[in-house]
C-alpha cells in the first residue's frame, strides 16, 4: 500500500497470535524492486465462542434448547 503497511508484517504464531482450530495462510508482497517474497502465516482465521445467542423454555413440558454465538475471526499483525 502507500505507506508500506505490508513491509511490517510479521508471521503469526498458534497459542500466542490465534486460539482454537486455525487455517493460517501465507501471503506475497512485493518488495522494493518490485519482486514478490513470501510471508509464511502471515492471516489467520479461526472461529471464537462469544457467549449465549439464544436460550428457549418450552414451560409445558420444561424442553430447553440454547444456541451459542459464534464469530469469524481474520487476524493480521503489522509491527
């Protein structure tokens, strides 16, 4: 981009960076001369429990069913 936001990527690390069941994905950036060079995980994406999404009582015969939230998280780092 503009102001060089790639050239400060950095690889992200599982337990530190992203939690749970992760799909991390490398990604190519052009560098000065306009070469291409690799970053290895540099997005990750993984699914986050985020609390009750819904809670239902049925109060004739005390049937309850409930369903989580769930949230699609894509991570970068830029340092």
């Amino acid at each position: 981009g503009d102001y060089g936001l790639g050239y400060c990527t950095d690889s992200l690390e599982l337990g530190c960076d992203c939690l749970g069941n992760i799909h991390y994905f490398d990604a190519t950036l052009a560098n000065s001369k306009g070469e291409p060079y690799v970053i290895k995980k540099a997005v990750c994406m993984h699914e986050e429990d985020h609390g009750l999404l819904w809670k239902h009582v049925e109060y004739r015969t005390g049937h309850s069913e409930a369903r989580r939230s769930r949230r699609l998280v894509l991570s970068f780092i830029a340092t």
